[in-house]
C-alpha cells in the first residue's frame, strides 16, 4: 500500500514510518523543512507548506491511504490544524482516495460518553489554560473529518502517549474508559494503525485506544 503521512517528523509519525516500513509499505511523507533524520528508501520526501494546496495534494498524489498525526507545539499560538486537514480531505476529494486516518486525543471532540469524572476535570482545566483557539482547532479537525462525506475516514482518539515499548495489549474501540491513568505507546499506536490501514474495521467512527 501506498500511504501519505502528514506529521511525519513527529514522534508518533518516526514510529509509524518504522511500523508501516516493516509491513512492506511505501510511504509519500511530508516536512515542513528538509527532514534531519534518514528516511526508508523507496519512501518519497515532498517538502512543502501545509497552507500550500498544490504541496498537499503532491503529498496525496498516487496515495492508497492518508494518515494525519498534525499537533501543536507547547508555546503554538497560530492555529494551522483544521485548516491543513481541510486542504488534505479536499485534495483527497480531488483524487478520488478515500481513505483516512486522523489522530486527535480522547479529550478532543464528542469524547465525553469515555472519559473518567477525573479526565474529564482534567480536560475542562487544560482547555481554560491552552491558549486562545488552540482545542477548538483540534474540535474543528475532528469534526471536519466526520463531516467530510469521504467514504473511508476513521478518526483515532489515543490517551496519553509514551515512549514506551511495543505492546500487544493495545484495545481501540469506539467505546472504551479512559481514565488518568489510560496511556499508549507511540509504537504500540504506530502497529495499531498499520493494522487498521490493512484490514479496516472503523470506516466513518472514532475510536478511543489505550494499553490494558
Ligand atoms: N502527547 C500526548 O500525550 C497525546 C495524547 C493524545 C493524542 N496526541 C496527539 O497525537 C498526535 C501525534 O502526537 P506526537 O506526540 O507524535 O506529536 P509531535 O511529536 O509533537 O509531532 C507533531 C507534528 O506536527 C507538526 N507541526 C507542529 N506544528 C506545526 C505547524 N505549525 N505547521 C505544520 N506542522 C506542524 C510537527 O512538525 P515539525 O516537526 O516540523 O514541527 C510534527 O510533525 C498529535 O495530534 C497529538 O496531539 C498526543
């Protein structure tokens, strides 16, 4: 499969580009700025502005799938996030692909139904302190997705992300608790959505994912 990774410079988007590599998959992956670290070989570096829709759909050209780990630097006042995955669902439009999956955060969006009465403290105070616009850009993401008429978008919703090692005991489903002490590796993450990629069972849900 041929996949276009928005985020791949992250820390989840190294652990992805390891994941799908692995599994014999070709990647399209776009910086913002000429990557530092070494990239698979037969993978395809665009470089290139998010704004910019003729870079996005470079990225998104010869595509079977496209994957969006997109987040905000702690200082970030500018929101860009909604903006880019509007760029992205439309140039996906464009090229007839419908394959989606868009990594938000089990406190982001419609999640409440989830979430512990301690997370959804913990939510309601990280959204009085993030600065102006910051969440509502991640709602708008979420829902920008679900309401993108693609007939393949999954939206991914992990709790708090490690660093930690690979685990098979990783639950994602579309109702599942997640308290303050829910957390998942960024490579147990990566493996899940390679898996998801290859054999679909969330087309147009969001599911929440966790370690047991
Ligand atoms: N941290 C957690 O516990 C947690 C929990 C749940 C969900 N998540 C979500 O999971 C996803 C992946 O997380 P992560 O830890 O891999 O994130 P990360 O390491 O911070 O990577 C974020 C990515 O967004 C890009 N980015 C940041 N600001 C940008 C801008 N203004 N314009 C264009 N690109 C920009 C970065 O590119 P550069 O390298 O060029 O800056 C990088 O590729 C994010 O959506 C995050 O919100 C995180």
């Amino acid at each position: 499969m041929i996949i276009a990774v928005f985020g791949a410079s992250g820390r989840l988007g190294h652990q992805f580009i390891d994941a799908a590599t692995v599994a014999g998959h070709t990647l399209r992956l776009h910086y913002r700025a000429k990557p530092s670290a070494l990239v698979p070989e037969h993978s395809t570096v665009i470089v290139g502005s998010l704004a910019d829709p003729t870079a996005v759909r470079e990225v998104l050209r010869g595509a079977d799938a496209a994957v969006v780990f997109l987040g905000h630097k702690d200082d970030a006042r500018v929101p860009y996030i909604a903006a880019a995955t509007k760029l992205i669902v439309n140039a996906m439009k464009a090229l007839a692909m419908s394959r989606l999956l868009v990594v938000t955060g089990a406190t982001v969006g419609e999640s409440s139904g989830n979430l512990g009465l301690a997370m959804k403290i913990t939510g309601a105070f990280a959204r009085r302190s993030a600065h102006d616009g910051m969440m509502e850009d991640r709602d708008e993401q979420e829902r920008l997705v679900r309401n993108s008429r693609l007939d393949g978008w999954t939206v991914v919703k992990p709790s708090r992300l490690t660093e930690g090692p690979r685990s098979d005991a990783v639950r994602m489903a579309p109702t599942l608790p997640v308290g303050m002490g829910s957390k998942v590796s960024r490579a147990s993450l990566a493996k899940v959505l390679v898996q998801e990629l290859e054999a679909p069972q969330y087309i147009h849900q969001s599911v929440f994912v966790a370690e047991r």
